[in-house]
C-alpha cells in the first residue's frame, strides 16, 4: 500500500509583499546619515561664512556714512551714501600725496616679488622633486627648518647688510630677497611636482630634450593651479605688508599703501567713515584677483596634498 505525501499549498510570490533585504537597508540607513553629516556641514559652512563677512559688511557700510550716522547706529546701512569719502580718503586732504603713489609703488613691489617668487620657488622644487643628487633629502630637511627661525630674528642683520650696499629708502630690500625663494613655497610646489609621474620626464629625455627645457615646458605648464596658489600667497604678502616698508623707507614717495593707510589714520584718528573708505580702497585688488583666482587656488591646495 503506497503513501500519498502531500505538499503543503504555497501561495503565489506575488500576493506577499517583498521584504527589504538587510543589505538594501543599510544602504539607506547610511544615505540618510550622509545626508545629515552633510546639510550639518553645510549649515556650518553657512554660520561660518556669515561670520567672515560681518567684519567686511561694517567697513562698507561705514564707508558710505557719515560721521553722524556712524556714531548713531553703525550696523544700519547708510540713509544717503557718501561716495565723497572714497575722494577724500584717494586725495588725502591735507597732505601733498595721493593714494594713486602709494598704489603704483605696491603695485610695482608685489608685482616683482611674486614674479621672483614664482621662478626661484620653482625652480628649487623642480630640483628637489625630479632630480636625483647626494644628500637632497638632507638639504630638504634642512629647507624646511628654516621654516621655525622667526623673522624678528633676522631682521637686524638684514637691515645692515641692507645698509651697507645703501638699498635703505629703496624698493631693493622688498623685491631682490622674494628672487631667493621661500621654504613653505618650495614645500609647495614640490609637493605638486611629486604627483606628476616620472615618465613624462623619461619621455622628454629621450627625446633629447634638457632638464630645464623639461622643468620649462612640460612641467610649468602642469602646474598652473599649484603656480597660481604660490603667487597669490606671495602677491597678497607683499600688497599687505607693512613692517618691510616701515624698516626700509624714509621718504613719502616710497611708501606703499599699508603705510598709506597707516599716515591716512595719524592724520585722521576719529574719521572712521574715511579710514574705512581707505580699508576698502587697499582691499578691492585682493579680492579681485582671489575671484579670478580662487578655482586654480583651491586646486593647487588640494593637489598639493597628495602623492603617488
């Protein structure tokens, strides 16, 4: 006598609801974290940034009122702007100069210096990052020490030896030393030449060309975002240094613009609204060339960092 077995009757797949595999949620457990972490950076970010601007929002407003109007509320903007205070302040009433002097003579000083800068910063990583030699690291380490000797230190010396080739009362001081490089730039841009690969240089080697003619037309170009990191640096520094200047000019027609602004302040202790029109009048260039500059600047960082 046979056993008849029978199955169990199974539904059809398709009246159950399909459950969500564990895998698939994880995954959206871990999107919707992401998307937390990142609208709370974002919200930072924004906090942040509103900070930043609440210095510059006041400087430009200030500029635009009068002495009045300052004294009554200095946050709310101006009833009538004064566009007269940005003529004052160029003009410097009261005294036989112009701001245009003192914009022409940092113009000039910056220009040079990251001119300087750019080529002997380069051409040190160039040597220190593509070039094989006996004790290179060493020199390295040694380039980068000089990084933690404080310029007060080296000030003194400076200044007499400065003295002694009669550069005082020059643009000589501000501009011959930037034609000697910096460590944090070599740093840099060698640092950036690290992520380009060998074989570009092999290639161009047997191809007969010479180092430089390697470091000048294949590696240069490559290195835009990183160049352009350096002279920013190197052009902001100079158009806002002020104690270089202070040391090593005597005479009015030499004075750049921070020394400008600082004479503009002696003459005008209390004017706030015109001290402010000066503020903005030194910072417009910066911020126009970090506009046109900012996405080479920010690469240049990045890239900066890494290495093959």
């Amino acid at each position: 006598m046979s056993t008849v077995i029978s199955r169990p009757d199974s539904k059809p797949q398709g009246d159950a609801p399909p459950q969500p595999s564990k895998q698939s949620t994880r995954v959206n457990r871990g999107n919707t974290s992401d998307r937390r972490a990142a609208l709370g950076l974002f919200i930072l970010a924004g906090v942040g940034a509103i900070l930043m601007l609440v210095p510059f929002y006041l400087m430009v407003v200030m500029s635009l009122k009068t002495p009045a109007e300052i004294t009554e509320n200095p946050w709310a903007l101006p009833q009538a702007p004064q566009w007269i205070n940005y003529v004052k302040t160029w003009t410097i009433e009261g005294t036989g100069v112009t701001f245009s002097t003192f914009f022409g003579n940092t113009l000039l000083i910056a220009t040079l210096s990251t001119i300087g800068t750019l080529l002997s910063s380069s051409l040190v990583a160039f040597g220190f990052a593509r070039l094989r030699f006996p004790g290179r690291d060493r020199l390295f380490v040694l380039l980068l020490a000089t990084m933690m000797l404080p310029g007060i230190v080296t000030m003194i010396p400076s200044y007499i030896g400065f003295s002694r080739i009669h550069w005082i009362d020059t643009f000589y001081p501000l501009i011959v030393p930037a034609f000697f490089g910096g460590a944090f730039n070599v740093f840099l841009l060698r640092q950036f030449l690290l992520t380009m690969p060998r074989e570009l240089d092999e290639a161009a080697l047997l191809d007969g060309a010479t180092y430089f003619q390697i470091y000048w037309k294949i590696l240069m170009p490559l290195c835009k975002p990183a160049l352009v990191t350096v002279g920013l640096f190197a052009f902001i520094y100079a158009w806002k240094d002020l104690m270089g200047p202070l040391i090593y000019m005597n005479s009015t027609s030499h004075n750049t613009l921070e020394q400008g602004l600082r004479t503009f302040q002696t003459i005008h202790g209390t004017d706030w609204n015109l001290l402010m029109a000066g503020s903005v009048i030194v910072l417009i260039p910066l911020l126009v060339l970090f506009f046109f500059g900012q996405r080479y600047f920010i690469q240049g960082i990045v890239m900066s960092g890494l290495k093959d």
